[in-house]
C-alpha cells in the first residue's frame, strides 16, 4: 500500500491508474478505524479496481469546545488496518496541504436546509466543514465512487446533495451501520465512553428499535412519539439533543408515508452519541 502526504504523488498515482482502465474507489476517513470503516473499504473493492482511503481529522467540522484536540489518532494501527484491507493509496495530508490558506479566507462549500436541521442545528457549522474538505478532497482524488456509512445518515444525504448540485461525476455509495454485537453502532467517539456508560450505550439503538415497532404498530403521532422516546432515554441516563422521525431525504413525514427514518443524538455523560433506524411500515408480503 502507498502512503503519502502529498498532492502530486496523489494525483500522479491515480492518474496512471485511470489511465490503465481502473475504476477509483475513494474512503475518505477521519482515522481510527474501526470495522464500520473497513465495511466501507469492502464495499469500494467490490466496485472499484483501485481503492484510496484518506485519514484527515478535519478542523473545519469541529466547533470550538468540540473534541478536535483529543480525537482519537492511531495512524499506524490505521495503516496496517488498511493494507490489510486491500487498500492502495492511502493519504494522509497535514493541515497545511488541505487548507493552505488561513481558514477565515478559505473558500467553503455549504449546503443550505439539510445542513441547517438535526446535527446542523445542535453543530452549527459542522456541516459546511464536512461538506468543505469532502469536496476538496473529491478534487484532489478524483475518484469514481465515494463511499459513506449510513450511520451519519444526514452527513450522506449533504454529500448527495453537494455532488448532484455541483454536478460532479461522482457516484455516491451508503453502506449500513455496522454494529457491536450488543447493538451499539460503532464510532470512534465510543473509546471516550466509560466501563459504567458502555454498558448503557447500547439502550439508544434498543430504544429507537422499540420506537420503530411503535411506528409499526400504527402509532401515528410522531411529535409524541419523540417526546415519550426522549423521556424513556432520559430515564436511562442520556440527554437527547434531538430524537426525530423524517423521511429518508430528511423532510418531514406526513401520514400515510411508509418510508421512514427515526435520527438521534444524545449525549451520555460528556460523549454524544449518534443513531438512526431506516424503517418501512410497507404492507407485509405473503410471498
Ligand atoms: O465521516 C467522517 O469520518 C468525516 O465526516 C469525513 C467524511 C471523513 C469528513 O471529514
């Protein structure tokens, strides 16, 4: 596996790929990875000839009592992780090379509504950092599919977006959450968790499953639904930022809507978790 911190040795590297008929599959990551992250490796290898993955713990995304300086790094066990994986380039850029200019003059790339609502409005400005430096680097890699995790079902849905507005050939993959055993989908931001509030984590997901047979059952009022699921979650020792049920493409649902997503945010002692359920009320078939 190659490994560079480098623009040109990047460019030069996918250009004579391209040129020998590969497809380029892109991961672009914020390092300690976790299987959720190697599920997302996977799935650009079923699709793609050459796989590059990026590690870059993105300032711009992070507001400033956020945990930008105690994010987890491991480059190392990140790397071997990746080769392991099949991966063939792997870039890994300083600061300095993503954002060359002070960040107050930075051009950014925003995405109005869908990044205003949910993790927008409890991050503000976290998005137009995500959806900046993803576009950098779809620029700098040049790749022919991205790969994204469903976890960050909103973070998928700017991307989507960002891409389809600009118009760039680039096609957009979501893989579904990958889970711990007991549940509890993984994140790197789980590490901060301790022994007492591990145990405890995994009654988000087991919440917002109970929730989904609520919705399954019939239940309709979804305001009520979210307020009793935020009560149940405070009960367990979490403080929900938000809990909501949206259609897929984030707008609200109106009855009679059978596709469904249940969005949740809550913070457990001083580590927020997130989750989401995509859920479908279709009739059931017989076949
Ligand atoms: O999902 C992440 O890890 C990050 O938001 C991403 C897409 C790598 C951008 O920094």
């Amino acid at each position: 596996m190659l490994q560079t911190d480098n623009i040109e040795s990047l460019r030069e590297r996918v250009a004579a790929w391209r040129a020998a008929g590969a497809r380029i599959g892109f991961v672009p990551t914020m390092g300690n990875l976790h299987a959720g992250h190697l599920k997302l490796i996977e799935v650009a290898r079923g699709q793609c000839e050459r796989v590059v993955a990026s590690i870059f713990v993105n300032p711009l995304q992070f507001g400033p009592n956020e945990d930008f300086t105690r994010y987890p790094r491991t480059p190392g066990a990140d790397c071997a992780a990746l080769e392991h994986a099949g991966v063939d380039l792997v870039f890994m850029p300083s600061v300095e090379t993503m954002y060359p200019r002070p960040l107050a003059q930075l051009t950014r790339v925003s995405v109005p509504q869908l990044g205003d609502m949910l993790e927008g409005a409890h991050r503000p400005g976290h998005f137009d950092g995500v959806s900046t430096v993803v576009a950098r680097l779809f620029n700098l890699v040049q790749a022919d599919v991205a790969v994204f995790g469903e976890k960050d079902w909103q973070q998928l849905a700017i991307i989507q977006r960002m891409v389809d507005d600009l118009g760039w050939p680039i096609g957009i993959v979501g893989v579904p959450t990958v889970r711990e055993a007991d549940g509890l989908a993984m994140s790197s931001r789980n590490g901060y968790l301790s022994a007492a509030e591990r145990a405890v984590a995994p009654r988000l997901a087991r919440t917002l499953n109970e929730m989904a047979g609520l919705l399954r059952a019939g239940e309709h009022d979804y305001a009520a639904l979210e307020r009793a699921t935020c009560a149940v979650l405070a009960e367990d020792g979490f403080r929900a930022d938000y809990v909501s049920i949206r259609r897929p493409d984030l707008h609200a649902p109106e009855r009679g809507d059978t596709q469904l997503i249940i969005l949740a945010a809550a913070w457990l002692g001083s580590t927020r978790l997130i989750d989401n359920l995509p859920i479908s009320l279709g009739p059931v078939s017989l076949e």
